[in-house]
C-alpha cells in the first residue's frame, strides 16, 4: 500500500472563516525568539560553537572550543537587544519561544516578560540541530523542556516551537499532550489540525519570510528599510484579503539580537505603528489564536479515504463508477495521500485508472449505466445511486408520452452506439437532457464514446460529492 503523507491540499480554495474577534479583518502575532544562553556552545556540553543567525558571514562551528565573538553577539541579544525590543513591545500581546536553558539563565528577562504578561511558549530545551537526533533522545529532550521551563517560569508552557526541527519533532511534541499548539510547519496563513493516534493536534504555523533571520541570511534583508517594506507589504495584502472576506493570520519572528539592534529596531517600531493604524487588527498571541480556533473551529474526525483497508476503501468506493469496482481496485493500490480524502482528489485517483483502463474494460463501464427512464427505472431496479440521480431531474415521473420518446431514443441510441445513453443528469433538467439525447444521437462512435466517459466521470465526481468533503 502507497501512501503519501505530506498534505499538498489543506484548507483548499475556500479557507474557513476564523472569524476572529470582533470581525477583524487580520491576525498579527508578534514572536519574540528568546535562544540567548541555550545555543551551541561547549560551556553548555555541545561539541562546536554556534554557528546559525548572527552577524558573522559564513560562520561555521568551532569543535570543541569557544568562540568568543560569537558568545558576544548572543549575548547582545540578552544584554541590550532584549530591553530595547521589551520597551518597545511590553504593551502589545507577544509570544516568547523561549529555550528552556536559555530562559534559565536569564531570570530577569523571564520576569520582564511576565510582568508584560507576554505568552512563554517553549522553544525546546537548547537551540541546537535535532534533524539527527535519535527519536527517543528527542522525546527525552521535550520532556526535560517542558519540565524546566514549567520550573523556571512557574507554569508549563501550551505552545511548542522547535525551529531546528526533525521530521519526527511534531509528532513527538504532539504525543506529550501538553501543547494547545505546535508551530514547527509553515505551511498555511491559517491554523490547522492533524491527527497523531488518538492526539487532534493544532498546527498554528510560523513564518520564515516575516523573519528578522532573514538579516543573517544570504539573499536576506540588507537593510532596515527592506525589512520594513516587506512587513508592511504582507499585512497590506492580508489586509485586504481580509476585507474582500478571507481573513487570515500574518505571523513575525523577531530575534533579541537581530532586530534588537538599533538599526533594525527602528524598523519594526514603524512597521507597529503603520498596522495599529488600521482598524479591524487584532493583536494577539498564539495561545489565544490556538485557543480561538479551537472553539471556532474544532476537530472532527472523519473517515479518509487513504487511511482505509482495502476492503473497506472498495466496498464503500467500489460502485462509484457504476458496478465496476475494479477500477477502486486499482486506485488503492496508486500513492493515496491526504489530497485525496476529498471529492475532488479521490475522483483523480479513480478517474485515472478508468482512463488507463482498456478500451473494453472501459466500455464495461458504460454498459453498465442504465437506460434513461428505461425498463430497468420502471422497475425499480437501478442502483440507489441511480435511482437518486435520475429522479432529481424528473426522470422518474414521466408521462406516457415523454417515456415513450426517451424509450425510442434510447433504442436507437443503443443500436447506433452500442451503450446506453449516459449523462450527468445532475447539471440538468428533462427538457436539457432531452435536447442533449437529441444532438448527441447523431455523433459518430468515436466522438460519443469519449463524450460518454467524460460524463460518467461527472457522474462519479457527484456521487464522491455526496459522501467526501
């Protein structure tokens, strides 16, 4: 069984309302990166230095001894960045990724933070790589994060950040239980859930582009002004997405001793400024988004279509294409994913192996279908699929007259073509069925061929509709 986890979908092309308080038109969640006295360093039983996001161009890890300019730039971050960025935010709703060794060596930042009443959400127990990281070692260090940063901070924390991340990282930080919200994924403007076992966990996801990292970056921000212009753009554009109706969430990372230098600063205190100037922003942190959304918007599981047996997938799919669960057969054995636990997605993976099926197998397919009205609805023994279809449009409360027309036409239509006359008579009504009957009779083979199987894979897609989002 081929199974595609990654998924490409996620809310689609209609995202759900987040109806976020008061009817604003955007969410604005400001990060505060706390990883000053949690990052490489052999002090702290590392192997190497530091090596990621500072000012040192092409950094690179010193084994097995300190490095002291690198040292003296995080500790910028805590020294002086911090109070700078804690004077300019202590009144709006932040959320601090603290890493719990870090916080534990800075209590009296921890304090300013708390007196601000900014949101601790843990960003893990050091600010090192876990990509390598053995699966066991990993859930033992989230475990320890949790415990320290509930003792230094007096509370345990809802929200998890990792950042250097494993692909196992959610997974693990879900499995704990603890957190309202993980934000490792960046895959969405808005909130979302996933299921790990019995675990519905909330995605709230985080930006890399809304980033101050991006100072420290090739091809990053050169300038205050860059940072500024693209800050504004971004929350311009939700902005107005939002009023047109499709209100989402604008994320921003910040970094003690990037943006906490002057320079940098001065950008974001203008960036601050131009979106309090707006009405219809709320402010806020990610607990209170992932809270929010959970009340909003809460999980609910439902059967999916990758996730079945294959007994399971075929008995309920298998009369999808009329009485050809072959063609389910083969789509179980295709790379299903998450795209197709929808209507739209499953109906591609069906539809492909109908089209890749031989000509006869497909003819199979259309011989199959049902006369329109005919013998077999008179007597009541189509499929209730059938059945449904054919009486939404009318077919089934004929009077003498009109079955006596679509009998002769479908008669003649058989002996022209050789299969029933096939329409998706959900897009239509008895007179535009009956006009469609009328021009397609005179097609030739090949042309009514192909129009049939495109219009039993219209079939197909109403019927998915009736059971898949």
């Amino acid at each position: 069984m081929h199974r595609y986890p990654r998924d490409l979908s996620g809310h689609g092309a209609t995202p759900p309302d987040p109806q976020w308080p008061g009817g604003a038109r955007i969410a604005v969640q400001i990060v505060l990166n706390y990883e000053e006295g949690g990052e490489n360093n052999v002090l702290h039983g590392d192997a190497a230095s530091e090596a990621f996001l500072s000012e040192i161009v092409g950094a690179a890890p010193w084994a097995g001894i300190r490095h002291a300019n690198m040292e003296s730039i995080y500790e910028y971050g805590a020294r002086a960045g911090f109070w700078r960025l804690h004077r300019m935010l202590k009144d709006l709703p932040v959320t601090v990724y603290g890493v719990a060794t870090a916080l534990a060596r800075s209590p009296e930042q921890v304090a300013a933070m708390q007196d601000a009443g900014w949101e601790m959400a843990s960003h893990g127990l050091k600010w090192i790589e876990h990509k390598d990281m053995p699966e066991d070692v990993e859930r033992a260090a989230i475990a320890e994060a949790i415990r320290l940063h509930t003792e230094v901070t007096g509370a345990a924390p809802r929200g998890w950040y990792c950042g250097r991340s494993s692909v196992n990282t959610i997974r693990l930080a879900s499995e704990t239980g603890q957190f309202a919200y993980v934000a490792d994924a960046y895959a969405d403007d808005l909130p979302y859930w996933q299921e790990y076992g019995d675990r519905d966990q909330l995605i709230v996801p985080y930006t890399l582009d809304c980033n101050d990292m991006r100072f420290a970056t090739p091809q990053g921000f050169n300038s205050p002004e860059q940072f500024y212009d693209y800050l504004r753009a971004t929350f311009d554009t939700l902005y107005a997405e939002g009023a047109d109706g499709r209100p989402a969430m604008m994320s921003i990372g910040l970094h003690c001793r990037l943006v906490g230098r002057p320079g940098r600063a001065e950008a974001l205190r203008r960036f601050i400024e131009h979106a309090q100037g707006h009405d219809g922003v709320w402010f806020a942190t990610r607990e209170q988004i992932a809270d929010h959304w959970a009340r909003v918007h809460p999980h609910v599981r439902r059967d999916c279509p990758s996730r079945m047996d294959h007994d399971t997938f075929v008995s309920r799919y298998g009369s999808i294409f009329e009485h050809s669960p072959w063609i389910a057969e083969r789509a179980f054995d295709l790379e299903l994913g998450p795209a197709h636990d929808t209507a739209q997605g499953l109906h591609n993976a069906l539809a492909r192996m109908f089209r890749s099926g031989t000509e006869e197998e497909r003819l199979g397919v259309l011989t199959a279908h049902p006369d329109l009205a005919g013998k077999l609805a008179h007597a009541g023994r189509l499929t209730a699929e059938s059945t449904s279809e054919q009486a939404g449009a009318g077919l089934d409360m004929l009077t003498d007259e009109e079955r006596q027309t679509f009998t002769r036409l479908n008669d003649e239509y058989v002996e022209k073509h050789g299969f029933p006359f096939i329409i998706a008579v959900r897009d239509h009504d008895k007179a535009s069925i009956l006009q469609a009957f009328h021009t397609r009779i005179d097609n030739d083979r090949e042309t009514e061929f192909a129009e049939a199987c495109r219009q039993v894979e219209r079939i197909a897609l109403h019927r998915l509709k009736d059971q898949l989002p």
